[in-house]
C-alpha cells in the first residue's frame, strides 16, 4: 500500500462508496508512476462494491479530475485498465 495515496485519498470529500473505490485504488498505485493496474472486476472485489458501481464511481472520478483513466491490454491480450 502506498501511504502517500491513501492519506490523499482520505482527504477527498466524497461518499463512502466513492472513496472505498479511491483507497483501493491507492493500494495498487505504483510508487514510481502513479498508476494503478487493476482489473475492474477484482477492484469491485476489493471495495465490495458490484463491478457496475466500481465502473460508475471510476467515471464520476475522471469526471471530477481526480483520477485519469487509460484503457490498455494485457499481456494476453485481454482488456485491462491503468487508473
């Protein structure tokens, strides 16, 4: 877990929904970029939230400039995401 993420997140006023999706984000973010990899289906795992919400709160986050969203493919060629 990156501490510096989390503390920022933590900061953030949104709702709880919003900002369990935000602090498991900050738990996969890469020290050294910034970026997150992480499959939507495992982060809504993660927040406990349903895949569509984690979908939902991902966007209203773009949307209010607090996360970028650039889709990428994996290794496998299978669709994954960098937040």
């Amino acid at each position: 877990m990156i501490l510096r993420a989390w503390g920022w997140a933590w900061k953030q006023n949104l709702p709880a929904m919003e900002k369990m999706v935000l602090l498991v984000l900050g738990d996969t973010e890469n020290a050294e970029t910034g970026a997150c990899h992480i499959r939507t289906r495992r982060l809504a795992e993660k927040a406990g939230v349903s895949q569509s919400t984690a979908e939902r709160n991902l966007r209203t986050q773009r949307d209010k400039g607090l996360i970028t969203i650039n889709r990428t493919s994996l290794e496998d060629g299978s669709p994954g995401s960098s937040s």
